[in-house]
C-alpha cells in the first residue's frame, strides 16, 4: 500500500507545482495589461501653458510664520500691481476679509442661522492687525504709506499714494501683519485641531473700469471677486504640522525644529491654507495632475481621494483639461459640505466622516469648482449662479458617468426639480445679487438648485449638446473673468439661437 500512497503523493506534488506555475504566469501576464500607479514625480512644475497663462499677471508674495498656540501667523506680504485701466489712479485698494471677524456686529458667521454652528464655544475674535504697509511706484523705493477703513467691518483697506498711479505703471505694496484666527468652525477659524485660512491674506480688490468693488462681507454665498494672480508663498510651521494649500510645495527642514513649506500657484484666483498636526495624507496621480487628500483618518484621506480623481478624470472629458499640476484636498471641521479655492478645497469633517453619497457629492462639487470659478471666474456677488449653478450641472454629469441615467435622474430630482417646488417666502431669484438672501438655506435652494434646472432646462433645448458649450466657454474664458453677457453671447453664436427668453425666465423671474 505504500506505493500507491507514494504515487498520489507525487502527482498532488506535480499538480501543485502546475498550478503555482499558472499563478506566476497569471500575475506576470496581468502585469502587462492592468494599469499600474503611475509614480510620483519627484518635482511637481507648472505647465507650460500655464506659465504662459501667467505671463503679465500681478505678483504676490506672502512669508508667513505659523504660530499654533496663539492661532496665529506673522506675515510679510508684497504685492506688485499693474494699472491696467485707462486712467490714473491715486489710490489703491487691498481687500482685509479677515477683519470681519473682529467684532460679532460684523463677523459673517455670527448671524442667528450659522452661530451656534460655527462659534460652538461663543463668539472668538480674529483679524489682520497691520503693523506696516509700505509703497513704491514704478521704480522709486518703498515708502511708509497711510492708509485707513472705508468700512465698519475694517475689509475695505484704501491705501493713498503720494502721485499718480499710470495706467500700465507698476505699484509696489509691502506690508506687515498679524493673522489672528478665531476659534470658529468656518472657512477662516481653527476647530478641532484644523486651522483653515480662507480669504485671510491681503488681496488686491477688481477694478472694475475705473471704479473699486468693495462688496461687503456678507454672510451668505462666496463673496470674493478676484482676478487670477502669481503666488509665491511660504509658511514655517513647527515640526509634526501638515500645510495643505493651493499648490504642492516643496518641503525644507530649517534644523531648528522647524518646517518651511514653498507653494508656486501661477495664474491662481487666490491662496488658501489648512494647517494641522493631526493630518494624514493620501496621493495619487490622475494623468499628469497629482492629487492629495489631508485627514484625521487614513480610511477618510483614501475613500476621498478615489472620488477626486474621478471627478477629475470626468471633468476633463467633459470640459477641457485642468490646467495645474495637483489638486488639495483637506479635512476642514465646519458645518459646510466643502469650500472651493484654486487647485485647493475644503471638505467637511461630517462629509469625511460619513462617508457614501454626502461625500462623494460634495467632493464632485468642489472638483467642478476649478472649472467653473478657479479657471473661468465670474462675479460671486451678484451672479452666483454662473459658478454655482454649473457645479451642480457638471454633478449631473459626474453622476451619469460612473452610475448611469438612473442616478442622474435621481440627484436631478433631488436636487433641481424639488427645488422648483418649494415656496420661497422672499422675492430672490438666482440671478439676485447676495445682498437679496436672507440666509445660507435660502441661497442655496435658489442659486444651486433653481439655477441649475435652468442649465436642464437649456441642455433639453440644445438637445443635450450644453456639455459641447461649456466646453467652449471653459476655453473662452480660462483664467478671466466671464460676465452674464458674455455667457449669453457665446451661447447665442455657439448654437445659432436666442436663448435669453429662457435664462431670464429662470435667472430673473421671482417665483413664489
């Protein structure tokens, strides 16, 4: 009995190594065929188009020290602005959001419907408190310069110069300042551990003609109106800080304790920043666009960062390719879904957390943002729509791309068609300008929801070819500023139709 034992003993050998030789041959042949991680560079550039998208554009420099314990940051910050109006100018003004959240009486998150939400522990002061502002015209040295407020909340600064700025002439800024950030769970604020640095450096107000805009701080929508600029920026952080902001830095040990991240963002609309100690990140590339997510939790930095690069890999089939080499996302614990600034946006701790559609949804959202506000900028205060409303008409897209019709159907209900059908006790429409809106909730189902049933409303005209449009209005318009008119206009010559009976109808009319 023994031999036949041997015998099977052998051929359950043989039979072993056959299919270990299988398996081998498995792993090698799919190696060949299934897409691998494309490595990361060692070195994250800029683009040639984008440096020349760059070219021409103001300078600004931000050196900033990052001081946790007192929420702070010491910043030296300058500024090389060009006139690019027709006349002289004798004044310039920086924008100083930040002092908005000096006093309750004007901090836009002190009002009742965000209050308890983003000051959990009570109201918490912070500002930008100015220590120098220094300028220089041309070629001439920089000279102490007075300045003063033309707003209560201190967010309009108005810097006298002492001759006539010249059209095509260069303006030199340098100034010095503290950033203090409260204890707030919002965009500009530090919570849980997170410190998120939202519209909180000095930014050069639009000169629109001849004229400054200096819209006020309100507490609804996105109120920022900027034109896209060159960044240099650096921020030393103590050893065991993470820095996640509009770009991907380079990293430098100073030896003493110390870590100094360097951010390049040309041709970027602004800069933002979250700081934490308690970061994790996630990365990957998606084509030649690398892409990171910071988190507490690693599980929430990966599920996030597989969303991204889908929303990524759809929006750049869909509406031409993003234009910078990485796109940041960070863990921000406030009571939004998400906060968009260029290659950089914030996602909610209670988004991250749950995880599923929320997220997913949200992380689309914020994606769809550097098509529509980072690249193609519009006017966030009286024309939310134009960047609002396409973010949530890119979503139909996004949800029709990985779960099909059925889904799209779906969000397009919950999202635009229930919209249509829930009473607003005010006279807004999502054309109105944000001084109209009575709050957060209200905003949002206007200028979100109605507003994007009107590009439904305008793709079922154009027999589904509205994706084709914004293709060209993507291209149009990169790295400007597009008005109303000129969406209008370019659909008009796009289709060969006159669409403004329809826009009006949805953007203009005041539904009960």
């Amino acid at each position: 009995m023994a031999r036949p034992r041997n015998r099977i003993a052998g051929l359950r050998g043989l039979v072993i190594w056959i299919l270990l030789g299988f398996l081998c041959a498995l792993v090698l042949t799919a190696g060949l065929f299934w897409p691998r991680p494309t490595p990361i560079p060692a070195e994250i550039r800029p683009t040639e188009r984008l440096l020349a998208a760059s070219a021409d554009l103001d300078d600004i420099v931000i050196e900033a020290i990052f001081h946790p314990n007192s929420r702070s940051l010491n910043v030296a910050q300058t500024l090389t602005l060009r006139n690019r109006s027709s006349q002289p100018l004798h004044a310039v003004i920086l924008r100083a959001y930040a002092n908005a959240f000096q006093s309750e009486d004007t901090s836009p998150i002190a009002v009742e419907e965000l209050y308890d939400r983003c000051y959990p522990s009570g109201f918490s002061q912070g500002g930008l408190y100015v220590s120098s502002v220094k300028t220089g015209l041309g070629n001439e040295p920089l000279r102490q310069a007075a300045y003063h407020y033309l707003d209560g909340a201190k967010t309009i600064m108005c810097l006298n110069l002492p001759a006539a700025w010249l059209p095509g002439e260069t303006l030199a800024i340098e100034a010095e300042y503290i950033l203090h950030l409260p204890n707030a769970a919002n965009r500009f604020g530090m919570n849980n551990g997170i410190f998120a640095i939202g519209n909180g450096f000095l930014s050069p107000a639009i000169l629109d003609g001849i004229e400054y805009r200096m819209d006020p701080y309100y507490p609804v929508g996105d109120p920022f109106f900027s034109a896209c600029a060159n960044y240099l920026v650096s921020v030393t952080v103590p050893a065991g800080y993470a820095c996640a902001g509009s770009a991907w830095p380079s990293m430098e040990d100073d030896g003493a304790g110390a870590l100094c991240y360097r951010f390049n963002a040309p041709a970027a609309r602004d800069f933002a920043l979250c700081l934490s100690n308690e970061y994790i990140h996630e990365q990957a590339m998606e084509g030649d666009i690398l892409v990171t997510v910071f988190a507490k939790d690693k599980g929430h930095a990966a599920r996030a960062l597989r969303f991204a690069k889908q929303a990524l890999r759809c929006f750049n089939a869909r509406y031409g390719m993003y234009p910078y080499p990485a796109f940041t996302l960070a863990e921000a614990d406030f009571p939004f879904g998400g906060m968009e600034y260029p290659c950089f946006a914030m996602i909610g701790t209670a988004e991250m957390v749950e995880g599923g559609d929320r997220l997913e949804l949200a992380i689309a959202h914020e994606t769809a943002h550097q098509w529509w506000y980072a690249v193609v900028g519009n006017d966030p205060v009286f024309q939310a729509w134009q960047d609002e409303a396409l973010c949530e008409f890119s979503l139909l897209a996004y949800a029709e791309t990985y779960y099909g019709k059925p889904f799209r159907e779906d969000l397009l209900f919950r999202r635009m068609e229930t919209a249509m059908r829930v009473t607003v006790p005010r006279g807004v429409s999502p054309g109105s300008p944000l001084s109209d809106f009575s709050g957060m909730n209200e905003y949002t189902l206007v200028v979100y929801g109605r507003g994007g049933a009107m590009l439904v409303a305008l793709d079922e005209a154009l027999d589904g070819k509205l994706d084709a449009f914004l293709r060209a209005y993507y291209d149009n318009y990169r790295f400007s500023i597009a008005s109303r008119e000129d969406f209008e206009c370019l659909l008009r010559s796009f289709s060969d139709g006159d669409w403004f009976p329809l826009i009006t109808d949805y953007l203009d009319t005041h539904l009960p």
